[in-house]
C-alpha cells in the first residue's frame, strides 16, 4: 500500500491509502495490450469509478480502453510499462480526487450545468475542474452514484426525522397558542360586556344625583397649570422627543448621501477594471497574433529551408504522410543514398517534441511503411537508427532497444534482417557512424536481438 497524492508521499502516518499499480504487459505485434491488474482496487480507494481511472490513460495515452464490469479487467490498447500509468495515476488524483485547497481525497464529484466540481468533506471546499479535458465528456455521459456511507445515511435519517419533530412541535405550539388566544379574546369580549353594563348602571343613578345637585358644582372648579416637578419633567422629555426626531431625520439624509458617494465609487471602480480588463484581452491578442504570424514564418522559413532535416521536420506539423513520403524519395545529394534518406527522416522525427523514439515510430507508421517494401529499405532504416543513437542523439541510447522492438512488432523490419545487421559490425559506415558508437548501439539492442535468437531457434527446432 501506499499513500495517496504524491504530496503526502513520505508521510508515515497519513490514513488515506491505495494499493500500488500493476500493469502487465499481454500479447504481440498490432494485439500487444496492457492489463492494469488491479484498477478495481485502486479504484475503490480513490472513491471512483474504475471506468474514470480506465478512461484518463486512454485519454492521455491516445490508446483505447476496455472495461469489463463482470471481472473488472482494465485493459488499455498498446504496450505501457507501469512508470508511466504511475504517473497518468498521480496526474489523475490531482485533477479529479484531491481537494484543491486541503489536498485532503475525500472528495466527492459534483455536476451542475455541464460543469464538474469537487467538493470536499474535510473543509467543504469546492473545486472547480479544468473543463477542457476530454474525460469530462465522460464523465458528463456516465455521472457517478455518489453512494452515502453508511454512517452519513444514519445521519441524514437522523437530520429528516429531527426536523420533521421539529416541524410536528412546531404545528402543536402554533394550534395550542391560536386556541389559548381565543379563550383570552371570549374572556375580554365577555368582561368589556359586563362592565359596560355595570357602568351605564352607575352613570344614571350620578346622573339622577346630578341633577338634585343642579349648577353649585360647576362654580367651584378652578382651572390651572399643574407645575409639580413630574409635570414638569413630562413636558421637557416631549420638546426633547421632538428635538431629537429632528437630529435622526437629518442623519437619515446624511446616511443617504454616503450610501449614494459609496455606489458612485463601486460603479466607477468597476467601470475602471472593466477598462482595464479590455485592455489586458487586447494586449493578450495582439500578443497571441505576434506570436502566430511569427510561427507561421518560421513555418514557412522552415519549409524554404535548404537543409533536408529542418524542411521534413517542418512538413511532419503539417503536411499529409503521401506528401512527406513524396518529398523524402525525390531528395537528391544526400549522402549515403537510401540510408541517407531515412537518416534525414530519423533526425526529423528526433526533434519532435519529447516523445520517446518508438512512440514516433508507431505514431509515423504509415510513413515508415512506405519504406519497408524490401529488405535493402529495412536495412537502410536499421543504419538510420544506428545513426541516431550513435552520432545525432547518443544521449538517448537507452532508447534503442524500445525503438528496435517496435520496428519489429510494427513490421518495419523483418527478423532475419535485424540479425543481419547485428552481426554486420561495419553496417554504419555508410552513414560515417564511428566504430565505438556502432558498437555501443549494438550493445544496447543485445536483448532484443538475443529475443529475436531465440524464437529463431525454436522455429527451427518446431520445423525440424
């Protein structure tokens, strides 16, 4: 087991694990396959479908993919050593496991408008996914479970059951209070009836005594101020009420005038970084058609150029294989005749990019094709290698076995010529390939050429 995420990968103690990849190899020649043996298990500790795994290295890869549900056999077209799966495994836990602000991998795939996102259950960040990989298509057409665990089910039964209580409690309290109110509103209604009848009793026997009374009363009320200190008190807190109204609606204007200045400064801001922003996507514009007429020049450069390597790597970014195979038979005075050819054609292909040798050759198939009619052309390819790896590119001679192999498995080079030229020591001279380099090229292919001694020899044996 190992950790998950190359970020945690000397943590000792780090709890998310996951088995270590293993890939085997299974088949020959256009049926060589790769068997990613424990996909399932890995897949089960990312949390993922086995399927998205499966699909990112076809993906990276350019290779097909197949999936079998009942077994769980991965399998993914072409021959593929673990190294690289490895690293297509970690590049896909970055993108589609780890959250992008914790790296934490409890994650969970979101989708939301054709957008995919990560949200994460350590922090509840949500990750937004590069949308332009081609496995979001994928993902789009084939969406995740997203099963609940078991213990996040309990605790979502748990969460409905409490709110529906809740909502329950809710309902009694709110019938118990409506009845409570009409009880105290019948109780008032009923006292205010009672009452009123009390006092109409009162006021006509008042009136009847009144009325015996007749106007002595009325003389002797004395109206005045009452200037007691309450009064007094009462009348000062009203002109202060009053006075302080008057503040309140002058700060309520003032208030509104900075809520005003405040929307002025946003809209100007905004309309400043708007500005701003027009001028950085047109900088970027005029920077990105800089930069393609300068392509398109050095292109064309390139394809004007007198030198038989620069003008064919030129034409292998953009021209059609008949059109390259047509201007590599109608070069003249190259040295060395068709080995001098193919040499030109090795070189070009060299300088394309990184990829590995034998990845160019199988990707440049049915160029190479056209070249392989006889074995004088399968031997003028074989010192074109010997070439590269000796004098154009001797610091990728641990390429050369791969780069034979796949010549062989594409059929570009018959078997009895490859032992020919292993065992024509001087074969590179043609191409003025210095004896130690020869012999370090030959050295380096040993396993191959000893393979190819060997099925050989128990051809010969099954004939006999």
């Amino acid at each position: 087991m190992q950790n998950i995420g190359a970020a945690n990968a000397d943590d000792a103690f780090y709890r998310y694990k996951m088995p270590k990849l293993q890939a085997k190899i299974e088949g020959r020649g256009n049926g060589i396959k790769t068997n990613v043996v424990n996909n399932v298990e890995i897949a089960k500790a990312l949390e993922r479908p086995p399927e998205y795994v499966l699909k990112y290295y076809g993906c990276e890869l350019g290779a097909q993919t197949n999936f079998d549900k009942g077994s769980g056999t991965s399998i993914v077209n072409g021959a593929h050593d673990t190294r690289k799966l490895s690293e297509l495994l970690e590049a896909f836990i970055k993108k589609y496991v780890c959250c992008y602000s914790c790296n934490n991998p409890e994650t969970q795939i979101k989708i939301k408008r054709e957008n995919i996102f990560l949200k994460c259950k350590a922090c509840g960040y949500v990750s937004d996914v590069d949308p332009r990989h081609k496995l979001n298509t994928f993902i789009l057409k084939n969406p995740p479970e997203n099963k609940l665990k078991k213990e996040e089910q309990k605790l979502k039964k748990a969460e409905e059951e409490r709110v529906k209580d809740a909502e329950a409690l809710g309902e009694k309290e709110k019938k118990e209070k409506k009845k409570k109110d009409k009880e105290k509103k019948e109780k008032k209604d009923k006292k205010k009836k009672d009452g009123k009848e009390e006092d109409d009793k009162e006021a006509g026997e008042k009136g009847s005594e009144e009325d015996d009374s007749g106007d002595e009363d009325d003389d002797g009320v004395v109206w005045m101020t009452d200037t007691s200190a309450e009064a007094a008190n009462r009348r000062a807190q009203e002109q202060l009420t009053s006075a302080t109204a008057a503040m309140v609606t002058v700060g309520n204007l003032e208030a509104e005038e900075a809520v005003a200045r405040r929307k002025a400064e946003r809209e100007a801001k905004k309309a400043a970084e708007e500005e701003a922003r027009k001028k950085a996507e047109e900088a970027k514009r005029a920077a990105e058609e800089a930069a393609a007429k300068a392509a398109a020049e050095a292109q064309a450069a390139a394809l004007a150029s007198s030198d038989p390597v620069v003008r064919i790597r030129a034409m292998l970014a953009e021209k059609d294989a008949p059109t390259i195979v047509k201007e590599v038979k109608a070069m003249t005075g190259v040295e060395g005749g068709l080995a001098g050819k193919m040499r030109v054609l090795y070189e070009a292909c060299v300088g394309l990019g990184d990829s590995r040798m034998d990845q160019v050759l199988k990707a440049r198939k049915n160029i190479f094709a056209q070249f392989a009619q006889d074995a004088q052309s399968q031997l003028a390819q074989l010192i074109a290698l010997e070439y590269i790896f000796a004098v154009a590119a001797p610091g990728r001679l641990k390429e050369a076995a791969y780069a034979l192999k796949m010549l062989y498995e594409l059929d570009l080079v018959e078997e009895d010529v490859i032992l020919a030229w292993a065992q024509k020591a001087d074969a590179g001279k043609l191409l003025a390939v210095p004896a130690d380099g020869g012999k370090a090229v030959r050295k380096a292919v040993e396993p191959v050429v000893e393979w190819l001694q060997q099925q050989s020899d128990d051809d010969g044996e099954e004939d006999d």
